[in-house]
C-alpha cells in the first residue's frame, strides 16, 4: 500500500468517526458500545405488559424520541400476537447540562502581565478629558466564554396489549399496525455495516 492510499484510508476512517458521533440517535436498541449513543429498550411487566423506553442523544429532538417509543410500542405489540396497545402511563425526561468554558486564546489576568490592563485618557468634544478603562465592561475587552446547554430526552410509556377492534373514544389507545404505518417513514435505522 502506498503512503497516499494509507493517508486516504485514515482520512475515511476519521470522517466516519466523527459523522457518527455528530448524528441524532437511530432507531436501535440501547445497548453498550454502539456508535451512536441512545435507543429502546423494554421490560415485560406481565404477559400483556411492558414498560417501554426510548433515550436519545443530545442531537435528537424530544419529537422524535417520543415518536421512537411509539414505534416500538407498536411493533411490540405485533411481535406479540397483540392488534392494539393502551397507553397506561408515559414520562419525558428533559437532562440538561450547561457548560461554561472561558476562550482559550483570551486570558487578560494571566500571563506576564498579571492583572494589568491598558487605561487611557482621551479628549471627547463637547465632553472634555474622558478616560477609558477596560473595567467598566467594554465587550472588547470583557472576559470571553462559551456557553452550551446540552439536552436529552428520555421518553418512558407503561403500555397495556390486547387483541381484537381498539376500543372507540380512548384517546389512549393506539391500533399498532396503524401506528407502525404512518410512523415508518420518519424513522431512521443506523447504517448498515
């Protein structure tokens, strides 16, 4: 193998690294040490039963999480021999962290110079001798830092399987295949390997 052939093979290989850390979290399972963080998972409760639970990254919306425990509410209940699930408790989660970071290239008070700013007087018309001085809160002058708040949702449903026509007037009650219909289209599979 060449040198540039090596180079291109680790330019891919580090592109493709970072594009999977920089995408919403697919419709997956949870589960450790996949490349992107987040997914369902589920816990039978009884045989028509389940608690059902869908986490997303920092870069997936609550919209679509909430839509991804849908989905898989409604393909648990087919893979069940169930027509139907009820709602019987749902949660969202909202985790958010915010991170302050000062500017890495600005740094007044250190250095060589401690805590010495520059100060100068000036003569403004109709004002007379004025002085400046970074203190008072110039922008140039202020202290810079990154400010980020990082979000994720956690959406959580207790849901109840039956068989046979939903029941008419419950606003709870979802018919799975119906579900799994008009939601297949937004959903988005990890990339195959």
């Amino acid at each position: 193998m060449s040198r540039n052939s090596v180079a291109v093979a680790v330019a891919v290989a580090l592109s493709a690294g970072l594009a999977a850390c920089a995408t919403p979290t697919p419709y997956q399972p949870n589960v450790r040490g996949s490349a992107t963080s987040g997914g369902y998972s589920e816990v039978r409760l009884e045989a028509d039963r389940y608690r059902v639970t869908f986490a997303g990254n920092s870069l997936t919306s609550r919209e679509t999480v909430e839509a991804y425990l849908l989905f898989r509410a409604a393909e648990l209940t087919v893979q069940n021999g169930y027509d139907w699930f009820s709602v019987v408790e749902r949660d969202v989660d909202k985790k958010s962290r915010t991170y302050v970071e000062p500017d890495p290239f600005y740094r007044p008070w250190y250095g060589s110079y401690g805590f010495w700013r520059p100060s100068w007087r000036y003569y403004g018309r109709g004002f007379g001798w004025r002085s400046w001085d970074p203190f008072w809160g110039d922008p140039f002058w202020a202290d810079r830092v990154d400010v980020r708040t990082v979000e994720r949702f956690e959406a959580s449903a207790e849901i109840f399987m039956s068989r046979g026509r939903k029941p008419e007037g419950d606003v709870r009650a979802f018919d799975a295949r119906a579900v799994i219909e008009n939601l297949r289209p937004r959903i988005q599979y990890p990339a195959p390997k």
